[in-house]
C-alpha cells in the first residue's frame, strides 16, 4: 500500500552580493530575536517561576515590530518560527533532565557566527527550474542537482562555511519496491565497514584518516595567528572547509550503501550497537566515529521503511562467540579473525559468521524462523 514520506532536499544557493547582505541581515534579525525571547523567559520565570509558552511570547511580536522596524524586514513566519526554536530548545533541556542519562545543558545565548539557519514553515518560498523564490529577499539563483515530485513543507536555510543552502522538507507518495526473495544480516565493524551475511564485504574508506594530516596542517597553521585576527578567521574557514569534505563524502557513501542495500534484500537485520559506549575506548573511539555506523544504520531505517522492506535490529552479544553452523558458543580475542568450530567444522570470517548469526536472530524476532534452542557453551 502506498504511504507518504518525507525527504529533505539541499539546494545551494548562489545570492547576488546585495541578496546575501539581505540573508545576512534576516540571519542577525533572528538571532538578535531569539535572544531576547531567551532573556524573556527566564526574567519571567525568575519573576513568576513560571516558564512562558510560545505563544504567550509571539503575542508580543506586533508590539516589538512596531518598536523595533527591523524585524518587519523579516518575513512573519520566519520571526514566528523563532519562537518554536526556544520552545524546543527548552523541551530538549526538560528531557534531558528528566531522563538524568546525559548532560541537561541549559539553552544558552547564541552569539554572532553561532545562529546559521532560519526556516520558513509554511509559505513564503517556492523552488523554481534553476532559483529559489524566498520573500522579503527574492529570486536566488541555485544549483538543484535533482528533482523530486511532491508537496514543499518548509524550507531551511542555512548558511554553512560561507556558503548558503537551501533545504525543503517534501512529502510524496512512496511506493514499495518489487520482492526479491532475499534476506541479509549486516556485521559492521573497523577492518571492513560492513560484511553481510551472503560473504560480500564493503570496505571502509576512512575518511577522516585519509584527511588527517591535511587537517593537522591546516588546524596548526590557525594556531599561530591570534584569536580575532582576518588571518586566523581564514585559517579557520580552512579547517572548516576539510571538516565538511570529510563530512560530505561519508554522507555520500553511507547513503549510496544504505540504498544498494535497501534495493536488493526485502529483510535487513542490522546490530543494535551502544556506540556512545564504544567510543570511550581511547584505542578505537576515533577509528568507530568515522566509521559511521549510527548514522548508515539511521539512514538504511528509513530506506528500508521508504521501500517497503523489513527491518530489524538484534542484540549482537555473542554473535561473534556462536558457531553459525551448530551453535556452540566459544569465546573469542577480538584479535582472532577466523571462526572454526571443532564440532561441526564450520570454518569462515569471523565477520561473516556474526553476520550469519545477527540474520538468524533478526529472522527469529520477526517470526520468520523458528526459534532453536540455546547453544551449548564450552566447559559447561
């Protein structure tokens, strides 16, 4: 049955000299604002002990447009979406408080270079052959590099190392893809990115250790320049610009995956990894985090949902410990690289035989196969 989804389309933007003042200036405006709707609550509820909610501090916007003419310059919606932003900044900052797992982390002042967006809702903006129509700024020219066929819901935009972005939600109707019989469980790891459980492998590319040593040079070329100096704000956007290729290119390829993935096997079963865990392991945290593995597992989710397949995660304890074949549990170094089993003489990549097992868990937990009885363990 066809079902509405929803993807973000990221447009750049290529402003006139006079057009990127203008989307310098509503950028400024929105900041400026939010900080005032910030001050705003906690004076009133050092005041009152009570939190305003949004729409109590938007009531308070046609007073401010009338004393303050700038933020007419600003499309309505824009100033109003504002006020949506402190409201979520302070429903993040209730749960996280209220969860006690991480850092509350109060919602804080946004100073100048730290406010990079501002988005329109609803309307206000249509996206053309070749430009993008914002109001109260007007016709940019853009690269749109695809096209998609459906409802725009909002639109962001977003400026990112001196470039700027546009990114439209939009909603279309998806339809499932063709079956094709198949099934796969999917072992991450650090020597390949992934291997699955048909034996196929996909290497990892590391891309941030291809890009280290350009990062290292260009991060101690903006150490010797003082703080608030042009040289240094160049050396930065240096830094800046490597962070993003690594950033783009490990995007790419987890997206391109996800979808080759997505297209071939009508089950994907994947590991439920803690990897905030694992990235406290001072040896490998910085090898896990480019890696990617909760983001490619975040985005082959929606892929998998998108083209109407099953999707599931297991608990990957003791995936690499049991024997594929038979099912005897024999614990091994994480230095061991092949699995044979004494019993049956099962003998393959260790990878492979987790992925094996992770199919056969997820393949049990969707009710596809039978559950078997629990492995025999050495020296029981």
């Amino acid at each position: 049955m066809d079902s509405m989804e929803t993807v973000c389309l990221k447009v750049r933007l290529l402003p006139t000299k006079a057009q990127q003042t203008t989307l310098e200036t509503s950028l400024e405006t929105c900041r400026i604002l939010y900080n005032r709707l910030l001050a705003g609550r906690k004076e009133a509820y050092e005041q009152t002990g009570k939190w305003p909610s949004r729409y109590e501090q938007q009531a308070l916007l046609p007073q401010w447009k009338k004393e303050n003419p700038y933020l007419s310059l600003v499309y309505s919606q824009v100033i109003q979406e504002v006020g949506a932003r402190v409201e979520r900044s302070f429903q993040n900052f209730f749960r996280r408080v209220k969860s006690g797992t991480e850092k509350a982390g109060f919602p804080r002042f946004k100073g100048r270079g730290h406010y990079d967006s501002f988005t329109f809702p609803q309307s206000g903006f249509s996206l053309g052959e070749k430009s993008v129509t914002l109001s109260k700024i007007g016709v940019i020219k853009a690269k749109i590099h695809r096209r998609i066929a459906g409802k725009l819901k909002n639109c962001t935009i977003r400026r990112q190392n001196g470039k700027w972005y546009a990114c439209f939600a939009i909603e279309f109707e998806a339809s499932p893809l063709p079956k094709t019989g198949e099934s796969v469980g999917i072992d991450v790891g650090l020597a390949s990115f992934a291997t699955l459980s048909n034996g196929e492998t996909i290497e990892n590319p590391r891309f941030y250790r291809s890009d280290e040593k350009a990062l290292a040079k260009a991060q101690r070329r903006m150490a010797k320049f003082r703080r608030g100096t042009p040289e240094r704000r160049k050396a930065r956007r240096v830094v800046a610009r490597i962070h993003e290729r690594i950033r783009n290119r490990r995007h790419n390829f987890v997206h391109q995956q996800a979808r080759k993935i997505a297209n071939r096997f009508d089950t994907i079963v994947v590991e439920k990894l803690n990897v905030k865990g694992m990235v406290k392991n001072g040896h490998l945290s910085k090898s896990i985090s480019d890696a990617a593995w909760s983001h490619f597992r975040a985005v082959l989710a929606h892929k998998a949902a998108s083209a109407g397949r099953q999707y599931a995660q297991v608990n990957p304890a003791y995936t690499s410990a049991d024997c594929s074949g038979c099912g005897l549990r024999s614990k091994k170094r994480l230095s061991e690289r092949w699995h044979f089993c004494p019993v049956c003489g099962t003998s393959l990549d260790r990878d492979h035989n987790a992925a094996l097992n992770i199919l056969r868990l997820g393949l049990q937990s969707l009710g596809i196969q039978p559950i078997e009885a629990p492995p025999f363990v050495v020296g029981e």
